[in-house]
C-alpha cells in the first residue's frame, strides 16, 4: 500500500506541473438581498456592531457619555481604531451592498468564517453578487497584523516569510503593512465585495454616516485624493484588526501565562506535545518573546500539509471565473512567486505551499456544537479531524477508488499538489488516539474571551 499511495503523489505532483495555475482569490462572504431583509446571522451580527458603534461616535461628537456596556467600552479605541472598525462592519461597501468584512470573518468564530452550513460544505464563501464564490477558507483576520513585508527568508533559500493572504500575495510592499495590503483586495475582487472602482468605494465613504470621522483622522482634503483615500481606508481597518479588540490576547493560556489560571493534567499533557513530540511549536511558537511579547502561535512561514481537495467547494464548477473547472489545482505560495520576476525561478519549490496560520482562536466557536473548517480549503470539519490528519497522514494508505475507505480511519484521500510536503513535522508523529486528545484540549486553551482587559 505504502508503494501504490508513493505512485499515487508523484502522479499527482507531475498533474500539478503540468496544469496552467488561475490566480486565486479569498473566499468572500454570503450575500444578503438588500441593507433592510437580513439573509444569514452574520450579517445581522455585523449590523448590530456597526449600529452600536456609530451610535458611540454619534455619542462622542456630541459631548454625551458613552454607553458602559459592550465590547467597546471594555477596550478603548483610538479614532483611527474606530474607523477601522465602521469600515470593517459597514454592510453599504460592497456592490450590490450587504457584505461587510465580518461576514467572513465573524468575531464570535474567532474572526474566520461565521456560517455553519458553509463551514461543513465547500468551507467558501459567497460574494455580493448571487453565484459568486471564492476559492479559499477564510482566513482569521486576528493576529495578522504583525506579519512581516512578505521576504525571502535568505538569499541561498526558497523559504518565504510574511505577507498576507493563503498565498502572501499581499506582500506590505505597497502601505508597509500586509494587513492593509489584505483590506484592499475584497473590495474590488469581483467574487467578494465587487466594487467597480477604487473611487466607488472611496465614495460610498465620504458620503456615508462617519464621513466626518474619516476626514477627521485622515484630514478634511482627503477625500480630493481618490488613491490616497482608499489607501486610507485600508489603513485604518489594519489598524482596528490590529487593536487589543481583535488581537485580544485574553485566552486561558494568556492567563495561565501569566500565573492567573491553571491548565488542567491533560491540558498540561497536551501542551508538552505540542512543544515536543508532535513538533507544533516548530511552526506555531508557543512562548513569549524575547521582551515578553505573548505569542503569536504563528511564524508566518509557508508549509504544504497535503491537504487533499475540497470537491464541495463551489468554485469548481464557477466556469466564468475557473475555466479548468474541476481541474484546477491550488498552488498557493507557488502561484504568487511565478507572477514576480525576481522570485518566478523559485516557484516549483514552493507549489503547494499555504502561509501557516495562527492557532490563536483555533477552537473558539459561539456554542459547541458549531462547526469550524479547517485547512485553505475547509477540507477539514473539526479539530480532532485536523489532529488525526497530522499524526497519520503517511501512516494510512491513500484512499482510491478501487480501494474504497473511510478517510482517516483506514485511509486519506491524496494530496491536492502532490511536491513540496512537509514530511519533516508532520505525517507519522506516532501519536497514540490519547495523544491526540490531549494536543486538542490544549488548543482548545487558545480561544480569546476567558478575561476582559
């Protein structure tokens, strides 16, 4: 078996050569009819948000006291942190309106895809416009801030580091920040937000309810200046994604860090693990930094896990933005690098490869039974799936059709792009079922809300 599932990578890795890669888009977020009929929960959470925080700027330019209740009151925002945050919520910035940001990245899910049926299915979301989906989870939009300008790792390496993106194509090269190169990317991508034009959007800004806001953190000329104005609004949703409402570090383990709460003997058991025999830490660092910084669970680095396909997904059969149909291959990193000049010689060396996310928020979720995606592609429908996949990819045999199985209890389906995986931290950890447990309930350590700052 192990010699059939070896033929059956090395097949799939010279398929992924061979196919002419599409440039990939974010998954966006479901679509709602109209600003006044709501269509899915998230969209009226982020009503809600939007609402509640024009009324505290309504409340703060009239001198009035703000209310002491809310997620607002406990964290203080600065103007441009609250901008952000209007930005980051408003319903009216997508063409047709009814898709904010949070629509796909959803505070009460740790701030990645908020829909549950979508979660459990193709793991992609719909854009503004009806049909429309991307082609990627989302990723969480917290802890993304302190990703480095996208950068080779050194000179005698094809190693990458930074940027944003599942792929880093949003480098920081352009505002020095690739969180706000991120927040510019959605507005215009025809399977999101779906705005005509830069200045479409820089409208809908300067004539909407925070108008003065805007002009009052950026200056009362700044909407006379279409390309420094969406520069701007980019900028200010970095900045609130970058607040201590997002980045909140407020998790047991924050606290546990801290001396201020205990882990249980099997959270204890986990975290030992993940620093040691299952090789976590060597891509989602665990410790405080050098000065104390609390840990970002993340090293901003690119890894390909062998994730197999996500035939749910949508964007298969979107002939109008997918042409190869069921035949396109995600090839992440890979696909960026052939785009640049200066990095296209080093692209077959990074084919397959996605920018390893934070684990901040892995778990958190608004009740238990909710489900979460895992992976780009969501192939994953809970934690303890995501785990057992890391600790036997290369133990079971490759799921085929002349060999039918159940993945991952007798087999798993190959990999999406058969070069370039990660067999040195993952694969065969050797991990009893125990184990597994226990490196989940750890993770289950790292979801924000166990204190208020």
């Amino acid at each position: 078996m192990r010699r059939v599932r070896f033929l059956s990578m090395v097949i799939g890795g010279l398929l992924a050569c061979e196919l002419q890669p599409a440039p990939p888009t974010e998954s966006a977020a479901p679509r709602t009819e109209a600003l006044s009929s709501p269509v899915h929960p998230a969209s009226e959470e982020a009503r809600a948000v939007f609402e509640a925080t024009l009324a505290l700027e309504d409340s703060l330019d009239s001198g009035a006291a703000p209310e002491s209740t809310g997620p607002s009151a406990r964290v203080r925002l600065t103007p441009e942190e609250r901008l952000g945050k209007l930005l980051f919520f408003d319903r009216r910035l997508s063409e047709p309106p009814g898709q904010p940001c949070a629509v796909c990245h959803g505070p009460s899910v740790g701030w990645t895809g908020p829909e549950q049926h979508i979660n459990a299915t193709g793991a992609v979301y719909e854009g503004a416009v009806e049909g429309r989906f991307g082609n990627r989870k989302p990723p969480s939009s917290a802890y993304a801030t302190p990703a480095p300008i996208f950068h080779r790792e050194h000179p005698r390496k094809a190693r990458f580091v930074g940027g944003n993106f599942w792929d880093g194509r949003a480098t920081g090269e352009e505002l020095g920040n690739p969180a706000a190169d991120q927040a510019q990317g959605p507005f215009l991508n025809p399977v999101e937000q779906n705005n005509p034009s830069e200045a479409a959007v820089v409208a809908k800004v300067c004539k909407g309810p925070y108008a003065s806001l805007f002009r009052t953190v950026y200056g009362s000329r700044i909407c006379a200046d279409v390309g420094r104005a969406y520069d701007s609004i980019a900028l200010a949703i970095a900045a609130y994604e970058d607040s201590p409402e997002v980045n909140a570090f407020t998790s047991r383990y924050d606290a546990w860090l801290a001396g201020k709460a205990a882990l249980t003997a099997q959270e204890s058991w986990g975290l030992k693990l993940f620093e040691g025999k299952a090789r976590c830490a060597n891509c989602h660092p665990s410790r405080p930094g050098p000065r104390g910084e609390p840990p970002l669970f993340t090293d901003f680095t690119y890894d390909n896990l062998g994730v197999p396909r996500n035939l749910l997904n949508p964007w298969y059969w979107q002939r109008e933005f997918n042409p190869l149909g069921p035949f396109w291959v995600d090839y992440g990193l890979g696909t960026f690098l052939q785009t640049r000049e200066e990095w296209k010689p080093l692209a077959r060396e990074n084919l397959g490869k996605m920018k390893v996310p934070t684990l901040r928020n892995v778990d958190k979720r608004p009740y238990p039974g909710f489900i979460k995606a895992y992976g780009h592609n969501g192939y994953f429908k809970s934690l303890d799936s995501i785990v057992h996949f890391y600790n036997t990819r290369d133990v079971l045999p490759v799921c085929l059709p002349e060999f039918p199985g159940t993945p991952g209890e007798d087999c798993w389906p190959p990999p999406e792009v058969g070069l370039n995986l990660n067999t040195t931290e993952l694969g065969n950890l050797g991990l009893s079922r125990q184990e597994e447990d226990a490196l989940v309930a750890f993770l289950r350590t790292l979801s924000d809300g166990y204190f208020q700052r």
